[in-house]
C-alpha cells in the first residue's frame, strides 16, 4: 500500500508553522482499498456506498483512511479506533481531542487535508470542470468586484479564476465550521494574491467570522483549484457546543460543493 498519509506539501512561509497540508493520492487497487475500508467505521462505509461511481467512492475511501491515518499521528490512537462527532453544521470533530482542528476535501483524482492543534482550518479541492457550467452560479458565489475581476480577464482565464474564488470561500466557510450558505457573494477574496490574505466581509454577513481568517491558494495540483484558510494561533471556534451527534448521513453541508454536481446532460 502507498503511502497512507499523502505527501506532506512543504509551507513556504504559505500558512502557519503549526498547519499540516497533506495531499492525497485518491486512487487505490482493489484490495488496498479493501484494506482502507476495514478501518472505517459503519458511517463512513455507509456514506462510501452511496457514491454511484467507482472513482468517486476510491476517493472518498482514500481520502478518509489518510485523514484517520494523519490524525491518528496526532493523538496517539489507533485510526480504526477514532470517534468522530460533528457540530449542529456539520464541521467535524474528534471525540476525545476536541481541540484538534481538521479538515478534508477530495476531487478529481485527490485529497487534500489539513491539520493544526492550535488553529482552526479548512480546505477545499476541486478538480476545474470544463463540463460546469460556472456561470450559473457565479452571481451566488461572487461579489460584484470579483465579477468584474473575472469579466476583465482573458477568456482562457476566466474559469480558472471562478474556481480560486470558489475553492478560496470553501475553505473560508469550512474553517468557520459551517456549510455553504447562501450568503457566499458577501465575501471578496484577491484573485491574484500571493501571500496569506484575509477576505472582505460585507457588514451583516452570516460568514462575518470569516473577516478575522487568512487564505492561501495551493497550486501544486495540475487541473485542480485548491485553498487553505486558517485561523489565528489558538483562535478556534467552539465545534464540540452545537451538537454531539457522530457524522452520518450523505455528504455533510460542511463538504458539499455545487461545482461537483455533474452537467445536466450527466445527471
């Protein structure tokens, strides 16, 4: 079996000493996967079956073992034995180690998780679908300056930028703990910034927390958009107050993206 954990992607001064990036690589032979499978528990085995394509349940499989996997480095457990439970919005977290902060995002043929034991995180991966059509969305994803910032780029450009701004609030929202809301066009990222940056918040927003987080694109991956935000050092939000139900069910608010919905000649 590969490496379990992914290749640890080296920080470049790109987020905080204490930030673990790892990317994975979400494919597997059949019976590593079977391997990776046993160490799930019923949950995620569940949610795994639903996927109605094969690649699509490798990745969710691959991705979730090499989480199990890196956080079982942090706590000193083994990986079958981690207890998840997530919040009222569905940002997870682990039973025994409420302070570790984590998240995972998986598209195309990869993973990406990040870590921190002192800040919280979040992070969004996905594969740049010339099949979507982003258009139809960007009027709920985008504030008006990035629109403009989108519509004065060369054409070739365009989807590329869609897709930063996109991965970018992901993991803005993500490391707030909460899903996808309809509010996302309050929140302005720099599409070209090259170093840690903070959104902008429009007053009265319901991602107004986002305002006091930091983004940083991650362009490593080819054909993919990937994001990392993070928060302060010991600046967390309280996951564990909302709710103590273990995660289940389909893919929970805090992971669903509208870009991996398939065209609708594909549905």
């Amino acid at each position: 079996m590969r490496l379990a954990e992914g290749r640890l992607l080296e920080r470049h001064g790109r987020w905080p000493e204490d930030v673990e990036v790892r990317l994975i690589d979400a494919s597997a032979s059949a019976d590593d996967l079977a391997r990776m499978q046993e160490t799930l528990d019923a949950s995620e085995r569940q949610r795994a079956g639903r996927y109605r394509l094969q690649a699509d349940r490798e990745r969710f499989v691959c991705t979730r073992y090499a989480l199990r996997t890196v956080l079982a480095g942090y706590t000193g457990c083994e990986p079958a034995a981690l207890r998840f439970r997530q919040g009222a919005r569905g940002k997870p977290f682990l039973e025994d180690h409420p302070g570790l902060s984590f998240n995972a995002s998986h598209s195309g043929g990869h993973g990406l998780i990040a870590v921190s034991a002192r800040r919280s995180v979040g992070v969004d991966i996905e594969h740049v679908n010339a099949g979507v059509d982003w258009h139809a969305i960007a009027d709920l994803v985008c504030s008006a300056q990035e629109q403009r910032i989108i519509e004065d780029a060369r054409a070739d450009q365009r989807r590329a930028h869609f897709y930063r701004i996109w991965t970018a609030k992901e993991a803005l929202v993500k490391a707030l703990g909460l899903g996808i809301g309809d509010d996302l066009a309050s929140i302005s990222v720099h599409v070209a910034a090259g170093s840690p940056q903070r959104p902008a918040v429009a007053t009265g927003s319901e991602f107004a927390a986002a305002a006091a987080l930091k983004y940083r694109w991650i362009d490593e991956v080819e054909g993919h958009a990937a994001c990392v935000a993070f928060g302060d050092d010991n600046a967390r939000p309280a996951f564990t107050s909302s709710s103590s139900v273990q995660e289940s069910g389909p893919a929970r608010a805090a992971e669903t993206s509208l870009l991996r919905q398939p065209p609708p000649s594909a549905r």
